[in-house]
C-alpha cells in the first residue's frame, strides 16, 4: 500500500502551544545519558526510576483533527527509529496509524534526554518509556470521554482512535476529547495500564511501512546535503593531509580567479587531542559548490605535516606484531592460571589476526548548513549527536546554548561518522565569517581521507588442548589504537568500553583465561563505527576456535558448542566491572542458552554438515554484542582466487521483535557491510596520507559481491516485558568470520588478514 507522507514540520513553540487551539500534549520525562561508552553500569530499567528527570523532554500529542504527532528525539539514518518509536506510541495509544505523524527533535539535552543516536540503544532504552507516553494519553482519553459521559472510567475504552461507551453506542474521536484530556493531570506511572501484547496491532508485526517511504522514494526528503538557505553561500576545505599537520604557506590568487569564487579562508588547525574540533585548513567560500570545488583545486599550499608525516601501515602492522609478541602489556583478565596450562597442554595453537582501518564512507558525505549572525547560530546537518553538536557550536561561537539551535536532518547513513559534529563546526565557523548562511559540503575525498577511522588491529591468541582436543587455556593480546586518543593526550591503551566489546566479556567455557593490552599510539583520528571493537575481537575470537577445532580433529560447530559451554547466565561477578554496553549485567547478563540457540539456528538452516563440492565450504560465527545474540553461517564458492558468496544465514536473538522488518533490513545490511569488511574494504596510509579517495579504490560491496540469499531469522526470547537488546550494530561482527571460515573449509587457506582481497590467487 502506498505510504502518505507523514513528516510533520513542527516547531517546539508551536507543539507546546498545542498545535492549536485545545489539543492534548503530553510530556515523558526520561533519563539523560552521554555517548554509548559513558553510560553508567546501572542503566537499565531497574535503575530508570531513580535515574530520571522531571524535564519535559519526549512529546505526543493530538490536535482537534485527531492527528497524533510524536516528537522523534534520535535521528533517522536508515534504520528506520521515526517508525518504530511512532509505532509504539500509536500501539498503546490505539491510535490510526493514518493519523499518526512524527516530528524530529532539535537538538536540546535539557528538553529531550539524550539524542545520541549510537550504541544501539533507541528502542532498548525507550520502549518502555514510548509505550508509557501512548498508554499515559490513551487513559487520559479515557476519562475525558468518561466525564462527557459521567460513567465510570471503567465503561469505556480507546479503541481504533474513538473512546466507546461500552454500556451504549456513544463515541467520540480523540480529536473532540483532545482539550479536555488536556486539562485533566497525566497519570501516575503505577496506574497506567499497558495492553496485553496479545492485542497489538502493530508491535511485532511486519506490514507497517517507513514514515518517510514516500519521500525517500519520491525523492522530496530533507537530507543535510539538501538544505537551502535565501541568500547562502557554498564551501568546500582543503585540509591538511596528515592528521596534525598545518600549513606551511598558501598562494590563493589562482582560486580567487574561478568564476563564482567570492573569498578564501584559512583555518587554523586545532590543539592536539583535537576532540570533534576541525582539522583546520583552507576554505574556499564562492556561489556553488562546483566552484568552491574549482576554486579548491587552484590553490597552491605547501603544508607541514607534523608528527605523524611518516605514518605508514604496513611499518605499523609490523609494531603491532612485535607488541603482542610479549607479556609486556596491561592485565585486563585473569581467570585461573594459563601459563600454568599452556606449558602441560600437550597441543599449543597460536595465531595473530590483523584488521585494518575502515572508513564509515556514509553513502551522504558529512554536510551542514549554518547560519551566525545576530548572536545566534542555527545549524541544519546530519548528525547523529545533536546535543553534543549544540554544546560544541556554543563553545566555538561562544554563545550561550539557548542561542544556538541545531535541526537534524535525515542522514544518508552514519555509521559513527556523523557523531563527530567536526564538519558542523566548520560551517558555522564559516558562515560567522561571511555573515551570511553558509552550506559546508564534504566531497567523497574528503570523507576518506579525513575520517574518524575504525582502529586497526592486531590480535594474538593461544591456546593449550588436552589430550581430548578440549580448549583448558586461552591467551589473547590484543594492540590497538584508542578511540580515546581523540580526547586525551596520547593515551595507547583500550578504554574500558572497547575491551568489553567481545572480549572480556567473552562467553568462553575454557577454565583458564587471560587477556592482555599491548600500547598502540594513534596516528590518525580514531572513532566510532558500526560494531566499534567487536569488530575485530569477533573476527580474531571465532577464526581461532574454528583453528582449534581443526588442531582438535573436531567439527566447528560442534567445537564452537563447546566453547560456548552448557546452557547458563554468565555470573555478573565473573566479569567484575567489565562494561556490558552501559545496561546492568544483572538485568542483561550474557545468556550462553541464547547463543547457542542462535547458532544451533543458522547451522541447521544452512544444512551444516552435507556434502560440498571443490571450492565450496561453509563457516559458522557467533557473537554477542549490544545486548543482543547473534549467529552467522555462510557458504562459499571460490574459482580462481575469485569469493563468491551464494548464501548467508543470519540469526538474532535481540529479546522480543518490535518491528521485524526494520530487524531483518538491519541484519541484511549488517552482513553486505561485513562482506566488504571480508572482501574488499580497508584503509591504507603512506607517509601519513590516506591512499584510498573514492570507491574506485575504497571497495564497499557491490552488487556482484554481495550474497545472493540472505535469510534473517528472528530467535526471540522473552516477552515485550523483558529487556530489548540491539539491533543496528550486533548484526555485524560474526559476518567476517563466518566468510573466512567458509573459505578455510572451501579451500584449506586461512585468512587471517583482512580484507582477502588477492590472498587466494595463485
């Protein structure tokens, strides 16, 4: 059925006035949080009632034509959030779906709670709280109707966007009841009465739709790199070209002679850590952006490139080695004693795995239009971080928040790019300079080679078989660059929250485990992307069991199993303080039944265990990340060096399903993402220059590469009053390891090394 547009372009004033006269407007208030890796250990739904906030900060509200619109407070980047938080508004709230419009949140911490759009978190942390806000405004409904009525409440019912008397054939449309339940006080939470998941409508089922299908696909939908100003000017950057570098001198005079090219700006480069502030550089500011771009390249800059000018990849690949060769590196685990079991294990297994630096390459480049003048600053972007965008801008313009105003646009994908609000900076910068608004665009060789790059890595792991081929010692050191080197100064260890992604909190039934953490300085900007350090830990986990049940004589899955080990909840004191993706461990323990289910799934699924011809093998991941379980099995088929990929199965485990279709695109983008992780996709640097510049050389997947069959499987356990896990990151991390472990059974090579790339040419 054809989608009608439903994006409400509405003020804040406008909706707290009521969107007119005698309208219902409801307030939520909800907890604050910072980005993902600063959240408390306690944030669950246990700790929500002592964490929230009396501030008015999440909204629904009904005009007198019954139209129900729900403020969107995370932004929007394909996964589908306007959608599913509507969704389960309109749920408890039995609204008509028809009628429910969405509207995005500006940026405002104070009003909204946290609008970091990261982690995985949207609906695990505001479904419960989306299905109060609706629940809330349907009782106060309810009693309006029944004061019109003067019944007892409870002979009346919200349904299908009337309240009914039950006892007659009266009703009325939320549109009438609207002013007076918006006098009427909102209730307790203790009294609001959720519905029976039995009844939904549109929770868990699959045939709603997107809210903004229509202008997506009509193409009349707002992305940052779309907006328009009366009066705007156009910007491109030239930036240095090695993190940290500067200009050494600048020959404007050619670019000034570009036809459209109205003036050129230095940029000073930013104090080292550098943080989301800009890289400093040139700008060129003209009438269009094809001729800022023109303007760009008529420049002559020499630059000074600064202490990471020598800054080469495969010489850092070679430090990272030597660094996890030795015990040298920080204690981050220690469960019983593993030199003491390695040197009687009659069978050692040892094996290092190197993964490159990625860019998240959003398909949108970083874009933003602002507009300083008159001591205020308004910015329109795409950004995944809009409250961390409005405290930097207010810092940088030096204004006071309240003067400044950030409009989130939809975002053409993010991936952890569009966290970094370094490209709004810049435009404001810009804009406060000519006085007038100006629109800041990053071509395609700006995104990849200025990015806040996914940190390469290196991982040793060793391990001592008994005399059964069982695993009774584990080994694993692991050598990185922090994404905390963007904050501190030269810090080169892991953060707590990049070692608790899959790695010491790794479910592994083996009784003597160690984990070490080598230093690694960062040379280049390091940031959050999709998965972040599950990445690489997922990778270098599951390849190496998959060695060990080939050192063991073993079936891999039925290896893996074991290592997973018997059905259990892993004890929230087996792993300390380790951070568990910000929930309490006790309410979002690491459920091994879970994981094994998952992988138990994709395996029978992909008919594990029949008989493949030459060049053909299957391979088995799992992995649990976000709060959520996932397992993978791939089949492959490799002729002449070429991997081709007929068919991947994905399962997930992320509690109950709110809107599975929005789960299934999330797990088919998650697998073509790390076919290319696999395959083609990394980012190499020469004399601290990034070598890749588009997708020409950068290889994200393309149609040929990509699967031909992807099947979802949604393993849901628990009910919708259960903890949500994740779903727009944990879809990640098993998919590389599955693929390299098909192709260790299709050909006998093993990838320890990403990407493939030409690694199985003769």
């Amino acid at each position: 059925m054809m989608q009608t547009t439903r994006i409400a372009n509405v003020s804040r004033r406008s909706l707290l006035l009521g969107l007119g006269a005698g309208s219902l407007v409801l307030a939520v208030g909800l907890a604050a949080r910072g980005l993902a890796q600063e959240a408390s250990a306690e944030f669950g739904a246990d700790a929500m009632p002592n964490g929230w906030r009396d501030d008015p900060n999440v909204f629904v509200s009904i005009d007198e034509a019954g139209i129900v619109t729900v403020t969107i407070h995370r932004a929007e980047m394909g996964q589908g959030v306007r959608t599913s938080i509507a969704m389960v508004v309109a749920e408890e709230l039995e609204a008509d779906w028809d009628k429910v419009r969405v509207t995005q949140a500006p940026g405002d911490e104070s009003r909204f709670g946290n609008q970091d759009t990261d982690g995985s978190r949207s609906l695990r942390h505001f479904f419960d709280p989306m299905r109060r806000a609706g629940a809330s405004a349907r009782a106060m409904l309810e009693q309006a109707a029944a004061d019109a009525w003067d019944v007892p409440v409870a002979e009346v019912r919200a349904e299908g966007h009337f309240v009914r008397h039950e006892g007659s054939d009266r009703r009325m449309g939320y549109g009438e009841l609207a002013a007076a339940a918006a006098a009427l006080p909102v209730p307790d939470r203790e009294g609001v009465r959720l519905k029976d998941p039995a009844t939904f409508h549109y929770v868990g089922k699959g045939d709603i739709g997107l809210v903004d299908n229509n202008d997506i696909t009509r193409g009349t939908a707002t992305y940052g790199i779309d907006v328009r100003r009366e009066g705007m000017l156009y910007a491109v950057i030239a930036r240095p070209p090695v993190f940290g570098g500067r200009i050494s001198s600048v020959d404007e005079s050619a670019a000034l002679q570009v036809a459209g090219v109205e003036r050129v700006v230095r940029l000073d480069p930013p104090a080292i850590p550098a943080e989301f502030r800009p890289l400093g550089g040139v700008a060129v500011i003209a009438r269009s952006t094809w001729a800022a771009i023109k303007g760009r390249e008529a420049l002559v800059i020499e630059w000074d490139d600064g202490p990471h000018g020598s800054y080469s990849s495969e010489e850092y690949k070679t430090e990272l080695e030597a660094a996890v060769q030795t015990s040298d590196g920080k204690l981050i685990l220690n469960r019983g004693d593993v030199e003491t079991a390695l040197t009687a294990a009659p069978t050692r297994v040892v094996a290092e795995y190197y993964i490159p630096h990625l860019a998240q390459a959003p398909m949108e480049p970083p874009a933003a239009v602002a507009d300083v003048r008159d001591g205020t600053c308004e910015v329109w972007a795409c950004v995944q971080a809009p409250q961390v965008t409005r405290l930097r801008l207010a810092e940088q313009m030096e204004l006071p928040e309240e003067d400044v105003t950030v409009n989130v646009t939809l975002l053409g994908g993010g991936f952890g790019r569009k966290s970094k609000p370094d490209f709004v900076l810049e435009a404001a910068i810009l804009s406060r300079e000519m006085g007038t608004p100006v629109k800041l665009t990053w071509t395609r060789e700006d995104d990849l080679h200025h990015s806040y790059y996914h940190t390469v890595s290196v991982e040793r792991l060793e391990a001592g078989l008994d005399h059964a081929g069982k695993a009774v010692a584990w080994l694993h050191r692991t050598a990185a660059p922090t994404i905390g080197s963007i904050f501190a100064p030269d810090p080169k260890e892991k953060l707590p929250f990049e070692l608790g992604m899959g790695l010491t909190n790794m479910p592994l039934d083996i009784p003597n485990v160690r984990a070490e953490n080598p230093q690694a300085p960062a040379h280049v900007r390091i940031g959050w992307y999709r998965s972040v350090s599950n990445i690489p830990h997922a990778f270098a986990i599951q390849s190496f069991i998959a060695e060990l049940a080939d050192a063991a004589g073993r079936d891999p899955r039925d290896y893996l199993l074991e290592v997973i080990g018997p059905a259990r909840l892993i004890d929230p004191s087996e792993i300390g303080d380790v951070w568990n993706y910000g929930e309490n461990p006790d309410r979002y323990p690491i459920d091994t039944g879970r994981l094994r289910k998952v992988t138990e799934t994709v395996a029978e699924a992909i008919g594990w265990g029949r008989e493949m011809r030459s060049g053909r093998g299957l391979g088995l991941a799992a992995h649990y990340s976000f709060a959520s379980h996932v397992a993978v099995a791939a089949e492959v088929d490799v002729k002449d060096g070429e991997v081709h990929i007929p068919r991947v199965e994905i399962a997930i485990d992320c509690g109950a399903n709110v809107n599975p279709d929005r789960i299934r695109s999330q797990m088919e983008g998650a697998v073509v993402m790390g076919v290319g992780q696999a395959l083609t996709t990394e980012m190499t640097f020469h004399d601290g220059r990034a070598q890749q510049g588009n997708f020409d050389s950068y290889l994200i997947p393309r149609m040929e590469v990509a699967p031909r069959e992807i099947n979802v499987h949604l393993a849901s356990s628990g009910g919708y009053d259960q903890p949500l896990g994740g779903v727009g990151e944990p879809g990640l991390p098993p998919v590389v390891p599955a693929i390299t472990n098909a192709i260790f059974a299709a050909t006998g090579h093993r990838i320890r090394r990403l990407p493939v790339a030409d690694q199985l040419r003769s």
